[in-house]
C-alpha cells in the first residue's frame, strides 16, 4: 500500500471513531456546556503545570536512578546485582498508589518532610526508576556479545566499551521504551490527586464539583492528557526513524 | 631459543561437561604462522581466545614475549592492545563508518588519532574507496577486511585470525586470504584457525591438528597433509580433502 493510500485510510478511520462517539453522545440527548470549564480555565491552566512540572522532574529522577540500577544489575559483584534485583522487583510490584500513600502518610511524617508535592514526585521517581533501569539494563544487554568482545580484544577498557561501542548501539534501541514510560508516568501524575496534589486531574474534579458539570470537566481533562502524550509517540517515531540505520521493515501480523 | 611470542603452558579450559582444552602446549615464535585445523568443538577457537585472554584458562598460563597474559604486570587491557584479533563474524562497529572502526583503539588506547595511518591500512587491504560507509552496506568480504585493518591499526605483536573465512560467500573467501597472505609475507606472527587446508598448505610454518582439545599431531604441512602420523589426523584429512 502506498504511503499516501495507507494516511488516508487512517484519517478516515479516525473521524469514524470520532463520528461514533459523538453520535453516541447525541443520542443519549446529553447537552454540553464547557462554559464552566471555560470559567474555571485558571485551575486547568495551574493543575496542568503541576502536572508537567510533576512529570518531567519525576522522569529525570527515574533515569538518574535508573542508570544506577541498571548498571547495579549489570554488576559483576553478585550483591550488588541482588540490590538492584530487590529494588525492581519490590518497586515494580506494587501499586503506584499504594506505595504513593505509603509514601506521603507512612514515611514523610517519619522523617519530617511535609510537602506533598515533593514527596508525590520523588516517590514518582523511584517509581519510574525500576522501570527505566529495567529498559536501560535490556538495551544493553541486547548489544551483541561479539561487540563487547571486539572492543576488548582491541584493548579498549571496560568503560570505553561500554561509552563508545556499546552505548550507542543501545541508545536507540533503549528510546521508544523510554518514551512510552514517559506516557505512562505522565499519566500516572494523575494519581498525585490522592494525597491531595492539585494537578491536573484534581482541576478537573474540582471543577465538575463545582458546576455539575462532570462530563465536560473530564472530557477536556482527557483532552489535555492526549494532548502530552500523542505528541510524544510522535516524537519517538520521528527519533526512532532517524537514528535507526538499519532500514526496518515493517512487520504486520 | 629465544623467548617465544605466543606461548600456551599446560592450558585447560573446562566449559560445564565439555572439555574444550586439555594441558594444550603451544610455542610461537616471532614471525612463525601456525595453522590450527581439527574438527568444530575440537578447541580451535577457545585456544586463540586463550590467547587474549577473550577465554580464561581453567589451569596453565599463556605468555605473550615472556609475560604472563591474565597475571601479568601489564594488565589485560595492555596486552589485548597488543594482540590483534580478527572474529569469525567480523564484529564491525554497525554505528561507526570504516574508517572510524580502524581508529576508533588507537583514538582510544593510545591516544593518537592518527587518519593517514587508518587510510593506508583500509588501502592495504583494499577498501580505502569504503571509509565512509557503514559495516551494514559492505560485502561480507570488505567487512573482514575493515575488520583486518582494525585489528592491524593496533600495530599487533601477533594476528589472531578465528575462522575468519567461514562465514563468506565462496566467492569473497579469495579476497580475505590475499590480505591474510600478505601479512604472513610481511613477517607477521599469525596463528590461525581455519578449515582453508590450501591456505594452511602455503602460508603456514606449522600446521597443529586438534582432537577434543588435545593437539593430537603438528609439523609442517607437507608432513601433516601428506604424511600423518596419527590415525585420527588421516581420518579428519580424508574428510575434508
């Protein structure tokens, strides 16, 4: 199928889904009113900036710890390994919620931290952190044996192999995993609201509170979380298509 | 005699169940080419890989003019620097052009970023009009010869070359052996694990044969292809010849 051919069958494919919905809607005799979430654009506008302040801070403490844990994991020292082993499994195991709870009325009392929205975001963070060193650890570890050893038999040192010949390969194997964790903890931000962080989804709730108006309220709170996120799978396609050198082809089931 | 270059002293190596080296003795000397031909799994690759330590023997050492390899005062790192290896499925650097796998060591480990010697080397093994093309657009055979002069541009006191042309087309196998002949015309110290009998007839000093993990009889080829001594060297040599 031609490029051109394939855009316009996805186009209209979308505008049926979109058809649907609406219709759907309109059946349903619901009227709309986004006059109260115009009214209260102020809180969406404040709820959002936490939300992307939350995410992005959040997503670079996740990578600054995750290249700790995936190099712990890669350690040829086996406690160190079974450390970083711990820390994914305990971490990836539990619910972002609960251990956001935990977190904020379990442990930041203990230790005298009272900022919800700093505690919200590092736990974020460490959150983040078991699953980006889980994508960093895998990109390495996809880089063909035979390229770690040519770069010792050339008598490159550990480190170099991995900065100059590992690592670059990795790299672009490692960004459309790391972009869709960015979709994932832009989304789970959301869950900041149950420790009573005012972000997005909380502008939201207060809003549809407010004017009954629920619907509206969280239809444009949905819009407003698309709106990040479709951005961003776009954004690793473009990088994947660009840094990729081996020409894929594209496999359909 | 002089201090070899190369030397194996009762090396074995045990991987699980399979012994794939037992109380192996080699002696190389500078400038000797040695051809190791034997059966797969006979032990041909993981001694080279010994050499350089890729391989840590089980027992025995292995010396490199005189010092010991893995033990040695000069650390592995020195003494891969100064042992060139050439892999049977080349393990070119896919995100690196051709010029850049031959210089990316010497940048590295000697600190010389030296472009004209990287250049002379790929027009030495014939693909210098190839400096800016990445491994993935090359031939098989242009891939092992960047992967020669990758090796070369170390400047290696010994080539160790692992099966380097079994995984060519046929018709690319001609090429790599002119480069690899070259060399031994050059006084290079080689050993080499191959199945190319005629090239191991013409170039090598001494062919080793290997039988689960054992050299089971070496000489100079004539003696080992014309004249074995061990049954099991005829039975290998009436297979493949």
């Amino acid at each position: 199928m031609t490029r051109s051919r394939e855009l316009l069958v996805r186009v209209g494919v979308t505008a049926v889904v979109f058809g649907l919905l609406i219709g759907a809607l309109a059946l349903s005799r619901q009227t709309f009113d986004f006059g109260s979430v115009w009214a209260h654009r102020g809180l969406y506008l404040k709820g959002l900036g936490v939300t992307l302040l939350a995410t992005v801070v959040a997503y670079v403490i996740g990578l600054t710890l995750g290249v700790g844990v995936a190099l712990a994991r890669l350690s040829r020292t086996v406690w160190i390994r079974h450390l970083g082993d711990l820390y994914v499994e305990l971490i990836r195991g539990t619910p972002v919620l609960v251990l956001l709870l935990l977190a904020y009325f379990g442990i930041a009392p203990l230790i005298g931290v009272d900022d919800k929205l700093v505690v919200g975001i590092v736990t974020l963070g460490i959150f983040a952190a078991a699953y980006t060193g889980e994508i960093l650890r895998a990109g390495i570890e996809s880089v063909e044996r035979g390229q770690f050893e040519a770069a010792r038999s050339l008598g490159l040192s550990r480190r170099q192999t991995l900065r100059y010949v590992v690592l670059p390969q990795a790299f672009k194997r490692m960004i459309p995993p790391l972009t869709s964790e960015l979709i994932a903890l832009t989304k789970e931000t959301s869950l900041l609201y149950a420790i009573g962080v005012f972000e997005l989804t909380a502008a939201a709730r207060a809003t549809g509170a407010h004017s009954y108006r629920t619907l509206e309220a969280y239809v444009v709170a949905a819009g407003m979380y698309l709106c990040l996120t479709i951005p961003l799978s776009f954004l690793a396609r473009h990088l994947e298509r660009r840094l990729g050198h081996e020409a894929r082809m594209g496999v359909h089931l | 005699m002089s201090v070899p270059r190369v030397e194996l002293r009762g090396v074995s190596r045990t991987f699980g169940e399979v012994r794939a080296l037992v109380d192996v003795d080699v002696r190389v000397a500078e400038g000797e080419k040695v051809v190791f031909i034997g059966p797969s799994g006979s032990g041909k690759s993981t001694l080279l890989r010994c050499v350089n330590a890729l391989e840590m023997p089980d027992e025995g050492e292995v010396f490199l003019d005189g010092e010991a390899v893995v033990a040695g005062t000069k650390g592995i790192d020195a003494i891969r620097a100064e042992v060139g290896m050439v892999f049977q499925h080349f393990h070119l650097f896919p995100h690196l052009t051709a010029l850049e796998n031959v210089t990316l060591a010497p940048r590295l480990v000697r600190r010389q970023a030296d472009e004209a010697t990287a250049l002379a080397l790929l027009e030495r093994v014939g693909v210098a009009d190839k400096r800016d093309v990445k491994p993935d657009l090359l031939s098989g055979g242009q891939k092992q010869r960047v992967a020669i002069a990758r090796a070369l541009a170390m400047e290696p006191k010994a080539m160790l070359f692992d099966e380097p042309t079994s995984a060519l087309d046929p018709e690319m196998v001609g090429e790599v052996l002119a480069v690899m002949r070259d060399l031994a015309a050059e006084g290079m110290t080689m050993l080499v694990a191959s199945h190319e009998m005629g090239f191991a007839r013409e170039v090598a000093d001494r062919v080793c044969f290997l039988d689960e993990g054992r050299i089971v009889e070496q000489g100079p080829p004539q003696q080992v292809f014309d004249a074995p001594r061990e049954a099991r060297t005829r039975a290998f040599l009436s297979m493949v010849l």
